[in-house]
C-alpha cells in the first residue's frame, strides 16, 4: 500500500510549481514596513524620482544595473574609462526585444521624465559632459561629490554613482574607482512586464559580451530577476551532490546493518529503511503538489530532517530484533520488536508534529519558514505510518528467511556445517553461519555478538567511558564545551542580508560584493514623507522638519524651495495663503523646479483656497561600515523618532520590508517550538513511568541547543530563517537520540548507576551509532555545494549531530555515573512474580494400577 500511494502522489511531482516571489518568501507577512508601502503609493503613485537619484524609492520595479570597475584600480574618470562607459551605455540602449510584430527598444519600455525623454542616471549627463570639457581643452570642468553640478544649473546626487572616491580641495572629485549605471523599465502591464523581463536577460548578456571585449575592465550586472533565479539556482547546483549523498548513506546503510554471519546479516533492511524514508518523501511531495504548494530551495532541507528520523527508527527496530530470542516465532519477535521500539518512536513522532506544527501556525510571520513547517508535519507523518507499515512489513519478511536459516542476500537455505566443510574456501565464506544446534543456552543470547559495532560497544567502549580516570577529563571537556558556546551565543547576529539564501558563483554575490565595497559610504535614499497638512509657511516648523533629517545628505524640494524663496528675499513667515499661492506659483512657474511638483500633494478647497496635505523629501545617511545591521539601526532610529516628533511622518525604502522586525519574526518559530517542546516535556512527565527522564531530557535538549546555537555563531552562521529551522530540528533530533538511552537507565532498577549506563549503551547505542554515521556520510555532500543557503544548513545539521552524539556518548554516559537516580537495592514487595516455579512430579506405583501426582509448591 505505502509504495501504491507513493507512485499515484509522486506522480504529481513532475508538474510541481516554483515559487516565483522572493519577498513573499522572506519578507515578514505582518510588517509595518508593507502599510507604509501602501501609504506611500497612495499618496505619491507616480515615482520620477529615479531621474536625479539612485533610489528604489517605493517599488524596485523592473531595472537593470551595473558597477564597472578596474583590476588594476583604474581611475575610471579618465579618458579611456569614459568612453569605455559611454560606448557601453550605447550598447545598452540600443538593445532590442523581439516580438511578433515588434522590436522592442529601451526607449520603448524605460520611464520617461516630464518632457517624455527617457530617464537615465545623472552620471551619464557628468561622463558626457566630461568628454566634452576634453574635447575643448576646458580645464575648469569639476566634479564634486557627493552632490554636483551640470551646466543647466541643476544639482544632482552621485553618491550612490561613484565609488571608491578619492576627493582633494574639500569634495572635488580626483579620482573615483567604480561607477554604477542603473536603467529602469515600466511594467505597467503583463505584456510591459514580459518585455522587460527578457531585456533584463538581454542586458546581462549584452554587458558579459562587452566584457569580454574589454578585458581591462570588471562589470557586475544585476537586475529584479537576479535575486529570483539565484534563489532558485540552488537546486539546480545541488542535484549531483544530493545524488552523491543518497549513494553514500545507501552504502553506508547497506554496511552498517551487515554481518560476517550470512543469516543474521540484513543488508536489505538498510536498503529497505532508506527506501522507506524515500517514499514518504515521495508521498508528502505529491501532497503539497496536488494542495497548491510551490517549491523553493528552502525545501532542500526536509529530505535531512526525514533522513534524521526515519533512520534512526529503522535502526531502534532492527536492535530490538536483535535482542529478541531466535527460537520464538516470527509473529512473536515481530511483537516484542514493536512493543519494545515502537513507542518510543511514537513519543517522539508526536513531538515533531508538535514543534513543527506550531511553526506551521499563523504565529510564524516569515512565510518560508511556515511553509517549510508545515511540508516537515506532512512528511514526518508519512514518515511514520510507512516505518510502521513498509519497514515493519520487509523486517518480518527478513524475520522468516532468517528462521527457515537462509541466506540474508540470495535468500537461499544455508546448508549444514558438515555439509560446508566438502566446498571451496570462498563458497564457506559467503555462507558462513551459526546454526542454533551449534550453541549453548548460554551462547544463545550473544548470537548477534559479531556484529562490528556491538562487538566495539559491548567490548571496549562502555567500560572505556565509565573508567574513574576517563571521567574527570570528560567533565573538563564539557566545561571547554559550555565556555566556547557561551563566547558564541553573546556574539549572536540576525542575518536579514538575502545573499545568504543565494548560490555563491551567482550575479547576486559578485553584484552585493561590489556593492559593499565601493559605495558603502552612504545608505541607500530613504523616503521622507509627511503625510499631513501642516504649517508649512510658519518658520518654527520649517526648523524642526529639517532638526529630524540633521545628520542626512538631503536631496529635497524643501531645502530647494526655502534657498529659492530667500533668493527673491520673500520672508517664509508668510501667511498660510499667500504662502500657498506663492509656492504653488513658483513651483509651477519656475522651469528649475518642475522636477519638484511630484513631491507636494496640493489640495483645493471650497473657497479657492490651496492646502499642502502632504509632502516628502529624500534622505541619505552617512555611512561608515559595511555591514546591514547599522541599516537596521537607522530604521530604528528614525521609526523612534516619528513617533515622539512634532511632524507626523514615516519613513520607507524597499529594503526596509525585509528588515522591519525580523529579528523578532525569524526567532519566532524557534521560541513558540522551544515553549511547545517544554510544555509537552512536562505534561508528559505525569504519565512517564518516572518524571526524571523528563527532567534529564529537559536538560540535554537546552545544553545541545545552546552549544549548536554558540557554535554555528563562531562559524560564521547567522541567526536567520534557514538556521532557525535547523534548530526547530535539533530539539527533535536530540530527543529521537537521547529520550531511548536516558529512560533505559532511569527505569533501571538495582545494580549500579554505572551498570545501567553501560546496559543502556549496550540496548540503544548501536542503533544511535548507526543513524549518526549515515546522517554524517549524508551531510558531507552538501558541503561542496556552492550555495549559501546550503552552506548554512549543512553546518547548522553537522553541529546538530555532532553535538547530540557527543551527549549521548559522552557526557550522559558520565554524568548519569554520579547523579540522580540513586541505584540502591530496595526491597520489593512479593507479588505473583517473584514465586518460584511450580514442579509437577509423576509417581507411579510397582504394580502401575495407580498414578500420583505430587505438587510442590512454595
């Protein structure tokens, strides 16, 4: 039935659905940031800023951009580099889009200005004006930065067009290192839309090709695309290495459940466990096809989670086999099998669905990472029923061919030893057996016993790590292991930057590299707006608007129209209306501020009376790092500010969607599965036959996720959606290894502490061993994967297994030699269990006329 229902759902898959939306993705749903979008397009829904600034003021639309730089750190001023950019900037406009019964032009699609011309980037008007300057021999051509002039008059913005500038005599330009070019495209239609998405597939081309013709010089092309398709590049570059990986841990497994001892080996079973994880994969993939899904890269990360829990349920079920008596029935091994695993397994399942579950809920405010909770519930689920049913159905198949004592591979009847010993040599080998004849009563428990890694713990590992001498150095490790972790988790940092999401050799990381690296030094334009009626004629508000932006490189209409007015010596103390009239006069009259009519919103009133309703101004900060977090902090700052300022205003810039709470939005699913995990622990601590293994649990689950939490900081490893899932995972994957092993020696009556440690090793550590070493030999693969986001999970899932496997082999086992719970003999009271057997003897008389029976019993 499980392989049925996989084969009708993942017939689905071949149809599956991408996600086309970025933000949507990694964008927080609930976001203050989105409602001041939808104010801001409200109120302004015709953006022309783009004609004398750098600047995604309200909406990136479609554009295409590109930093061209030198390798030999060229002035990119100078004659050649100039012309170099101007032939290139040539090149780009004359770019054509064929459709049926039309070539498309960049001036077909870009945005136009007021007088209909399309609007290019004010460093292009400085380069040709430049050229010009040299071709008259005009020494006096100057630029400064980071505001210039042309020689209409006007002052543009070339902050976030230069780069790498070296200025002399204040701000003129002496050299500068890398300029930018940006082309923006209207996409007012689905038909505009299209056009301009292959323009922007064209340009890159066009600048490659232009590149390679030009090899001096160094161009890194972007567009609204390039975030889209890295994103979704991951897994197309991920495909061979997750081949490689499947083929590792299926050897792996293969070797790990095989044997010298042909009958009781079961390669099969390890082959039948990765097929079973396999299916359920299969199945939940079909589901989310036929429920409307959409898969993204992020989805890369649930086969591990199903590898984590699937195998390490196959393996607890194949101990168990081992454990149970050989001459018993195959129905009766199968029960003890399942009574003996399948519960714990069961627990365990339920606290999957659990944590996952409350990251699958509305409270979950990145979409990503809801979505990816939501798929794990779904495949866990099936991962679960199809261990139970596909696994449980193969092991009793391989429960008869070991009791009708047939070979474990070719499924042959193993002859009898005397019958081996008149074939070759290499015949014996291959069938080589214990036959039950051969042992004792007292053999008969130890015929798994030449299993390797049961040989190794049984033999040497546990009394290696309950020796008194090993111990100290044990307890000194873990206190080396707290202190690094502690030094870890103070350094944590939310990574908000989308290029960890993206594959490495990609346009995204050349482009965001290039970008940090030369044109740092201001942040990009923020919006300033206003967005009520003020008195904008009295000069004590005029004063306070611009106190709030003191500190900004400010390119706005108000600093503009206050310099215009004082030139015709007006005084801006003004009465409202004629101050009104006045400014709408000279906005509208004055040919250098057309530009500018866009940023006021005017307002006519019943009695002829014009109001200012809203108004707005841009706004760049001097910046002097590199990193995104002093971005966020200025997002802060000036959020802060709105709310105690005189003015009403808000503040916005595209980027500002992804940044606005996502420390707070990305923690979220970890701290709401945290608090799920913890409560269920301690509900489930009064049905539990002892509280304490609830209690050990507890402490184990908060030491693995604060020492992968320290670690992956100290590895580079920022705090952002991928890592916050894997950490979701490692409270389950903790519990899945160490909840077996911890109930095994706190249930343990009598004897001694350090006599259950080794019997709870023995039971369970073969089967924690097993899955740690396919999980490991499956992760490696993903290393090589050249991709952040995979980069991110693979050291995220490492530190989660290295550090759960380091407390179930090492710091358990010691600490639990010396702590709660005491091992005391108590005495029990008598019950039916403890009286002896009862013995029948047979008494017959001499003369056999008369039978007795003599019953003892004590």
């Amino acid at each position: 039935a499980p392989v049925l229902i996989s084969i009708l759902l993942g017939a689905s898959f071949s149809r599956y659905q991408v996600e086309e939306s970025v933000e949507h993705l990694l964008a927080p749903a609930h976001s203050l940031a989105k409602i001041e979008r939808s104010l801001v397009n409200s109120l302004f829904p015709v953006n022309r800023s783009k004609h004398r600034l750098y600047s995604d003021l309200q909406t990136p639309g479609r554009y295409g951009r590109v930093i061209i730089t030198s390798f030999r750190k060229a002035n990119m001023l100078d004659q050649h580099h100039t012309d170099l950019i101007l032939k290139l900037h040539s090149a780009v406009t004359r770019i054509q889009v064929q459709r049926p019964g039309f070539n498309y032009t960049f001036a077909h699609i870009c945005i136009l200005n007021n007088d209909k011309t399309c609007i290019v980037d004010d460093i292009v008007h400085v380069l040709e004006e430049l050229k010009a300057a040299r071709s008259s021999n005009r020494t006096n051509f100057a630029i400064t930065y980071p505001i210039t002039h042309l020689k209409d008059g006007r002052e543009v913005y070339n902050g976030h067009q230069l780069g790498g500038v070296t200025v002399h005599s204040k701000d003129r330009v002496k050299s500068a290192e890398a300029i930018q070019l940006t082309y923006y495209l209207q996409a007012i239609n689905s038909l505009n839309d299209m056009v301009a998405e292959k323009w922007e597939s064209i340009f890159c081309d066009t600048v490659e090709l232009f590149q390679k013709s030009n090899r001096k010089v160094k161009m890194y092309p972007f567009t609204s695309s390039s975030l889209k398709e890295d994103f979704q590049k991951t897994s197309r570059v991920s495909e061979r290495y997750l081949i490689t990986s499947l083929v590792l841990v299926v050897t792996l497994a293969i070797l790990c459940c095989s044997m010298q001892d042909c009958v009781r080996s079961k390669p099969w079973l390890g082959l039948l466990g990765l097929l079973t994880v396999t299916l359920a994969t299969l199945t939940a993939a079909g589901i989310i096809n036929l429920t409307g899904g959409k898969y993204n890269s992020t989805f890369l990360g649930i086969p591990f989670i199903m590898l984590g829990h699937g195998l390490y349920g196959t393996f607890e079920m194949l101990s168990s086999w081992r454990k149970t008596r050989e001459d018993q029935h195959v129905k009766e091994r199968t029960a003890a099998v399942f009574a003996d695993s399948m519960l714990s397994f069961s627990l365990t399942t339920a606290m999957y669905l659990v944590t996952f579950g409350i990251g699958a809920s509305p409270f979950t405010n990145i979409e990503a990472a809801r979505i990816f909770c939501c798929n794990s519930c779904i495949a866990i689920f099936f991962n679960y029923l199809y261990v139970l049913s596909f696994y449980g159905s193969s092991l009793v198949f391989t429960g008869y061919i070991e009791n009708n004592y047939q070979h474990s591979i070719f499924c042959r009847k193993v002859p009898k030893p005397e019958v081996l010993q008149e074939k070759p040599a290499w015949y014996r080998f291959l069938l080589t057996a214990k036959f039950s004849e051969d042992t004792t009563d007292s053999e008969e428990t130890n015929t798994y016993e030449s299993h390797l890694l049961v040989w190794f713990l049984k033999r040497y590992y546990c009394d290696w790590i309950t020796n008194t001498y090993v111990k100290p150095f044990v307890v000194l490790f873990y206190l080396v292991y707290i202190s690094f972790a502690l030094m870890g988790y103070l350094q944590v940092s939310e990574g908000s930057d989308l290029s960890n999401i993206v594959a490495t050799a990609t346009r995204t990381i050349e482009y965001t590299t290039a970008q940090q690296k030369y044109f740092s030094n201001y942040s990009p334009v923020i919006g300033f707006y206003i967005y009520e009626s003020i008195e904008y004629w009295n000069t004590s508000v005029q004063e306070d608007v611009l106190e709030y932006t003191k500190g900004f490189v400010r390119i706005s209409w108000f600093e503009s129209y206050l310099n215009y007015l004082r030139k015709l010596n007006i005084s801006t103390g003004l009465p409202k209306k004629n101050f009104t009239d006045m400014l709408r006069n000279s906005f509208l009259k004055a040919p250098q501020f057309a530009h500018f009519t866009e940023d006021i919103i005017f307002s006519k009133k019943y009695n002829n009376e014009v109001d200012v309703v809203a108004s707005r101004m841009f706004l760049v900060a001097k910046t002097m790092e590199t990193k995104r977090e002093e971005l966020y902090d200025l997002l802060e700052t000036l959020r802060k500010l709105s709310l105690t300022s005189k003015v009403k205003f808000i503040v916005f810039n595209p980027s500002f969607v992804y940044m606005d709470r996502y420390a707070s939005s990305v923690g979220a699913p970890l701290q709401n599965s945290c608090i799920s995990a913890l409560f269920l622990l301690f509900f489930s601590a009064f049905l539990v036959a002892d509280s304490l293994i609830n209690v050990w649990l507890t402490l184990t689950v908060a030491s693995v996720e604060f020492g992968v939490i320290g670690f992956m900081t100290l590895w580079k490893v920022e705090l952002d959606c991928i890592s916050v899932l894997c950490l979701i995972y490692g409270i389950n994957y903790t519990i899945d290894n160490c909840a077996p092993l911890l109930s095994t020696f706190v249930l343990g009556k009598e004897f001694t502490r350090t006599k259950w440690v080794k019997n709870a090793l023995e039971v369970h550590g073969v089967a924690i061993l097993q899955s740690y070493l396919c999980y490991i030999v499956g992760l490696i693969p993903l290393a090589a994967v050249p991709s952040n986001l995979t980069r991110t999970l693979f050291r995220c899932l490492f530190l989660i297994a290295l550090v759960t496997f380091f407390h179930c082999f090492a710091i358990l086992p010691v600490i639990l030699t010396f702590l709660p719970p005491s091992k005391k003999k108590r005495k029990e009271k008598k019950n039916p269990e403890n009286r002896e057997e009862i013995e029948c003897v047979e008494m017959v008389d001499m003369d056999s006329t008369r039978v007795v029976d003599q019953i003892t019993t004590v």
